[in-house]
C-alpha cells in the first residue's frame, strides 16, 4: 500500500472498530467514578490509546518473525478478553451489590487499568495481520491513528459514563460491572463463532 488518502482513511476505521471495546469500558470507569477529574479521564483515554496503538505493532511484528506462534496464540484470544472483563465486571458489580462503590470509585488503580487494556485491545493482534503488508513505518502510523481514534472515542466513553454515573448514582457499580462481563461475553462469542 503506498501513502494515500485511501490508507489514513482506512485507519481510522480500523481505530473506530477496534476503539469500541475500549468505549463501552471507559463507559463503564465513567459510570464507576462520576467526579472523575479531566487529567484522570486522559490517563484512561491515552492507556487505552497507548494499547491500540502497541496490538497491531506487536501483531506486524509476529507476522514479520514468528508467525506460527501468533497464529496457535489467536485461538486464546476471546478466552483470554473474557476471563479478565469477566474479573473485572464482577468485582465491579460485586462491590455495586454490597454498597462498597464509594470507596473503589476514588481510584481506579494502574493493574486494573492495564488489566481493561489488554482485555480491550488483545484482538487488535490480529490486525497485525491485516497491515502485513505495509513497511515499518507505515505501520507504525497506522498504529497511531489508532491509538488517537481511540484516545477521543473513550474521551467520549467517559463523558457519557460520567454523566449518566451521576444520575444513577448508587447503582453505577452495578451497571459497569454488567457492562463489562457484556463485552467480555461479546469478545468471547465473536472470537469462538466468528
């Protein structure tokens, strides 16, 4: 593929298509964590971004060197995406239940945002495949129109839960915790029945 409107283009849609997990996830912190300040929401946003962004690199690397190994890894991918969210979701929704969100909802801590991460950017290995073709540095690009496509869709992730933790106030663990077991499930299915 060679520099064109066409590859920035089809870059962005693969950022949008694989931010969605990433969305429903800062979706989900957003409802967890209502009074969350604008500096937290760009961590959240840019490790979301940053891991996008170093999927589909890890992916063109694998191609380029080991690819036997990357493709037997690929069938643990929606297992892998369930069992973490499914953790998470159910801490999440258990801590809802029992009232303990007050608590848990100041600090969202750096593993169960690396944990969110991996969960919602593991199937973006594949999209190493996908730009094979390309050289490094075209690659490396394409990574990060990624990982901005992703940055602003959970910038907007977030808003959304912000705003709607407000108003549901004591419920809101419970609603992301279901939220992520649903997109672990969907990961899940989608990876076992295509």
């Amino acid at each position: 593929m060679e520099w064109s409107f066409l590859f920035f283009f089809n870059s962005a849609l693969l950022g949008v298509g694989l931010a969605m997990d990433a969305f429903s996830v800062s979706m989900a912190n957003g409802l967890h964590d209502p009074r969350m300040s604008m500096k937290r929401m760009c961590i959240i946003a840019g490790a979301f971004g940053l891991f996008q962004a170093v999927m589909p690199m890890t992916g063109w690397v694998c191609v380029h060197t080991v690819v036997e190994l990357f493709s037997s890894f690929e069938t643990f991918i929606p297992w892998i995406a369930l069992i973490l969210l499914a953790y998470i979701g159910g801490k999440m929704l258990m801590e809802g239940i029992k009232g303990e969100e007050t608590e848990e909802a100041a600090a969202l801590s750096a593993g169960v945002l690396f944990v969110q991460g991996v969960a919602t950017s593991i199937d973006a290995l594949s999209v190493g495949f996908t730009i094979s073709e390309y050289g490094w540095v075209m690659a490396l690009v394409a990574s990060l129109i990624i990982a901005t496509v992703t940055f602003f869709i959970c910038m907007a992730g977030l808003h959304i839960g912000k705003k709607f933790g407000t108003k549901l106030a004591g419920k809101a663990s419970v609603l992301g915790g279901i939220i992520l077991i649903g997109i672990g499930l969907e990961i899940f299915l989608t990876g076992i029945f295509g």
